[in-house]
C-alpha cells in the first residue's frame, strides 16, 4: 500500500530546516532560507492573468503548450544563450516550473539495465529524490572548494559510466554559487556521448550573474556541433528565478528532440500542463529582457554590501558567479554550520540555511558541511541591515 522508494527518502531539505528552527523562542527578523525571489514583479503579468482568466477556466489546456508560448521560450533562448540558427518546436516544452520538470525528467530518462545517476554534492535535493523514485541509484560527485567546486567527472569509475542514464548538473550552481567552467561543461558532454546517457542541465539561475555570463550547456552543443540538434542535452529553465515570478509555477525544458519527445509522451498521462492565463502570461515574460535586467542589477547591488560588509570585518569574500545566494564557509568559527545556523538564529533572529542539509556524505566527506548559504531575496535596504547583523555576530562570534 505505501511505496517503500517513498520511506527510504532522506528527509527533504526545507523541512530539516523547518525542523532545526522550529523550537526558536524569538520572532524571526528576516529568513535568508527561502529562494523565493521577493522583487516587485512587472504588473503587466497580473494584468494579462486576470484579463484572460475567464477563457481559461472553460476548457482544458493542450497536453503541448500553445504555439505562442512555444515561440516565445525559443526566442528567449536564442537571445539569452548566444545561440544561432533555428530551434524546432519538437525541442521544447514548458511545464509547472523547472522543478516539476526536472523531477518527472528522471523517470522519462532511467533505463533499468543503466540504473545510475550522477549528482553534484551539494545540491538541490529534488535531483536524488526524483531518482530514488525512479528506482535509480545515485552516484554523487564533490563540489568543494579544493576542486573550486567544479564537476570532475572524470573521476568517476568506468563501471558507475557505463551503466549511467541520466546526469544532473546545475550552473549557477545552487547552494555554491558557482558557474561551471566551459571545459568542465564540455567534458561532461563528451562523456555524456561516449558513455551515451542524458544531461539535464539546471540553468534556473543562468540570467542572475554579474562579471561574466554563465554559458549554457545548449551553447557548448552548439559549439561542438556547429547546429542546434542538443544531442544528449536538455537544459530546464524557469520564470520564477529570472522574472520574479515563483508563484506562476512555470519553467521550460529545451534540447534533444528525441529526449524531449519521450518527456511528452510520459505527460500525455500526467497532465502536469499550464492553464491557459498562465501560458499567455509566460510569453509575455521570457521576451521581457528590460525587467530581467532591472532585477539583476538590484541582484549586483546586494551582492555590493555584502562584500563591502564581509570586508568590513575583515573577512573578504567572492562575490559569486551568479544565483542570489552567499555560499559562506564558516569552518573556522565552528566545524557544525547546523550549530551556528541555529545560535545566528537565537542572537539574531535571522535564518540561514545549513550547508550540510544540501550534500550527502561521499568519500568520506559532507562537502556541504562548515559552510551556510544565504539568499539575497528581500530589498536593497532590507539586505544592508540583515548583513550588517550577519557580519557583526560574526565579528564578535565565539564557539
């Protein structure tokens, strides 16, 4: 009656957070937990919501997205991700946000005969979740900072290749804040078609960057190949980081016709497909490259005081890649981040998430552990005063 896959989960990420502070004694002052994106969002999206919620409710949306929402995920991806040429309709399909999409993507992908699937470690726990439920098995691979927490997977055994299905990667990463390097990317591919198994490349956060723009898995296979065929590859991307926009609930997935076209022919039982208001209101906003714009320069702001912050106290930091997130290593002040997570939370009032709830031990470490992520969601004012309380508990911190 009850699917054991289902028991054997490790408790879901959010709620060992939910849990480790639910005890608090005091009002939470700010929750630097959430990646809820908390930018006023272009009113034009309400607008078109509403002025069409009246013909969505009358019928049922088609199992494909509408040609118009098609079109408009095209030429957001050829804008944002320097890609020429033609991308087919056959090659996308939007979906109840990246996360929704990445999670089915996993049971569309597994071969029994192929039951492994590579995991950055730490990572976004949707990843080994969804391939617990598919039945496969997980084989994680370390972001630390001795390998400047880039995928190598070149170290992973020939046997663990040979019989892999399915490889999640994410740039920006979450919780590191790091982009993959182009080189990295690229031997993934190779490895990918040699070894042929599936990328799912998790670019949520690819349009929130600030030195340099993250490239795109799409663009390495384009590179190689010189056209848009996206062999092996799909890159899942979503409106809620990039737009402001989390309770729309829409994402998109494009790449591999083939690995696309079996993606759909599994939803043609799920259902899992956007109302009508929303698809109109989506189109609207992957071709809103101005708002885009606007809220990475708030983003840029941000990340501005917490290094002039950080630096205050003599603790300089990297500003990240990209994401709104702060990857801070904290092992020198106390090896437990859950320790110091929840005594921040006690003498402050602000959340921060533990960076060991995002990994798994593998060998022999917890790649996550001594570190604390914090996400940069509220106003430029509302950040200057939660950092300024961040770094002064720092400054004064004592084990």
């Amino acid at each position: 009656m009850i699917n054991p896959r289902i028991a054997s989960m490790r408790t879901y990420t959010a709620a060992r957070k939910t849990q480790l502070f639910s005890f608090l004694d005091r009002p939470v002052v700010a929750d630097l937990t959430i990646g809820e994106p908390q930018h006023e969002p272009d009113p034009k999206v309400i607008e078109i919501l509403n002025s069409h919620a009246a013909e969505s409710v009358g019928r049922y949306p088609k199992t494909k997205q509408e040609p118009f929402l098609t079109e408009a995920i095209i030429a957001a991806n050829l804008h944002s991700k320097s890609l020429r040429g033609e991308i087919a309709e056959t090659q996308v399909l939007a979906g109840l946000g990246s996360g929704e999409l990445l999670y089915s993507f996993a049971t569309a992908c597994l071969d029994p005969s192929k039951p492994y699937v590579l995991i950055p470690n730490p990572a976004y726990q949707v990843y080994s979740s969804a391939t617990e439920l598919a039945g496969g098995i997980p084989y994680f691979f370390n972001l630390t900072s001795e390998n400047n927490f880039q995928p190598d997977l070149a170290r992973i055994p020939r046997e663990v290749l040979e019989k892999t299905s399915l490889c999640y990667i994410n740039s920006p990463n979450n919780p590191c804040a790091v982009s993959y390097s182009d080189e990295s990317l690229r031997e993934i591919l190779l490895l990918a078609r040699r070894y042929n198994f599936a990328v799912a490349s998790d670019e949520c956060y690819s349009e929130i960057y600030f030195d340099r723009k993250p490239i795109s898995m799409l663009e390495v296979c384009a590179n190689l190949d010189g056209d848009n065929s996206f062999k092996n590859v799909v890159a899942f991307d979503t409106l809620s980081k990039r737009s402001s926009l989390p309770g729309l609930r829409s994402g998109s997935m494009v790449g591999d016709s083939a690995l696309v076209s079996n993606y759909l022919k599994m939803r043609l039982s799920e259902r899992k497909v956007l109302p009508n208001n929303v698809q109109r209101a989506s189109a609207y906003a992957w071709t809103n490259y101005d708002d885009v714009a606007r809220s990475r320069e708030l983003y840029r702001q941000k990340f501005e005081i917490v290094r002039e912050a950080f630096q205050a106290i003599d603790r300089p930091i990297m500003v990240p890649d990209g994401t709104f997130y702060c990857w801070l290593d904290i092992s020198d002040l106390n090896q437990s981040d859950e320790e110091f997570a929840l005594d921040l939370a006690k003498q402050t009032g602000i959340l921060t998430f533990p960076g060991s709830y995002f990994s798994v031990v593998h060998d022999g470490i917890n790649p996550g552990a001594g570190f604390i992520r914090i996400a940069l969601i509220d106003t430029v004012e509302a950040t200057r005063n939660t950092v300024h309380s961040v770094t002064q508990y720092i400054k004064n911190y004592r084990c």
